[in-house]
C-alpha cells in the first residue's frame, strides 16, 4: 500500500471511529434542545453512559483482533492501525467515565470512591480504565524504545483490560445476557488463539532414552 492510500484508510477508519460519538452528540443535543425528547430513550443518562462503555469494549476487542487477523491474512499493515484503535478504545472509556462523572453523580467526584467500594461492577470498570491510562501514555514508539522488553510485558496488561471490561457489562446487564455473552465468546476466542499460537511455536519436548 502507498503512503496515500495507507493516509486516506487512516482517515476513513477515524471517520468511522467518530461515528458513533457523533451520533450521540446529535441525540444528545436534539434532547437538549427539546427538538426530540425521546432521541435517548426513557433515561437520556443511561443512554450514553452505555453507548459509550459498549463502544469503548468494542474498540478494545477490535484492538486484540487485530493480530489474529494479521497472522490469518498476511496482512502486516494491520498492525498499522492497532495503536489508533487502542487510543479510541481509551477515548471512549474515558468519555464512559466522564458521563457517569457528570451526569450521573453529577459532578461529585469524591462520591465517585464510595460507589467503586460499594459496587463491584463499579469497580472493575475503573481498574480497567485505570489500567488502560499507562497503556495509552506509553503507545508512542518514544515509549517504546525507552520500555525496550518491558513495552510488551507491559502492554499485555490489555488481557486483563479486556476480561475486566467484560466482566464490568456483564455485572451491568440486569436480566437479558445475550449481548454480554456475545462479547465474553469473543474475548474466550481472542484468548484462545493467542494460547493456541503460542503453545505451538514451543520446540517440542525431545523424547526421552
């Protein structure tokens, strides 16, 4: 792929990226402006706090499929856009925090260490997005070469990232589990891929005389 073209699909997937965000501005705004109060739903808060975390979860996973699909494909410039969508996913599950922040505890962010005590779904959700904060700061390849190895091993927390913000859905949704199910599979499958390849590039074991 040429430089242009490799700028013009950069450009196209942050268009993509945006959409959604986008989209909910819209909504946001054609309730605000009382121009279509039902635009968001009977409850406008929980509305975009769960637009927002889905999308964040969704980037996240998209992330960790990248690598899948370049070794199914061939494909190396895959990898080109695994950084971009790792810093959506960050972006999105901080705007998650900043809805719960301001609309839902209404900008009392000392409330915000009570809730993470008392509800577990809370606090999952935070430790992922406090996990996600080293990973975003440290994405540029400045950081990488300082890191060396320790870029890696450090940037494999996304594992535990990813499990965290699942489980963080799962513990939201009251009674239909479908979607949360959905997306626990296809971490279970991003996971076991990774385990797969990585059991097979061992040496096997040389048979014993």
């Amino acid at each position: 792929m040429t430089p242009r073209a490799l700028t013009l699909a950069k450009t196209a997937v942050h268009a993509l990226a945006l959409t959604p965000v986008s989209l909910l501005g819209w909504r946001f705004w054609q309730v605000f402006s009382e121009a279509d109060i039902d635009a968001l739903g009977a409850d406008p808060v929980a509305a975009i706090e769960h637009e927002l975390g889905l999308w964040a979860l969704r980037f996240l996973l998209i992330t960790l499929a990248i690598t899948p699909l370049r070794q199914l494909t061939g494909q190396p410039l895959l990898l080109q856009f695994r950084r971009m969508l790792g810093l959506y996913a960050f972006a999105y599950a901080s705007l998650h925090l900043i809805a719960y922040l301001g609309l839902d505890l209404r900008g009392y962010w000392a409330q915000l260490f009570e809730e993470i005590v008392k509800r577990p779904y809370i606090t999952v959700g935070f430790a992922a997005w406090l996990l996600l904060v080293p990973l975003a700061v440290t994405s540029t390849r400045g950081w990488m070469r300082r890191l060396g190895r320790n870029w890696g091993r450090l940037h494999r927390l996304v594992y535990a990232i990813a499990a965290l913000a699942v489980l963080h859905f799962w513990w939201i949704v009251k009674s239909d589990y479908r979607e949360p199910l959905l997306y626990v599979s296809i971490l279970a499958l991003l996971l076991a891929w990774r385990l797969w390849k990585r059991l097979a590039k061992r040496p096997p074991r040389a048979a014993s005389t």
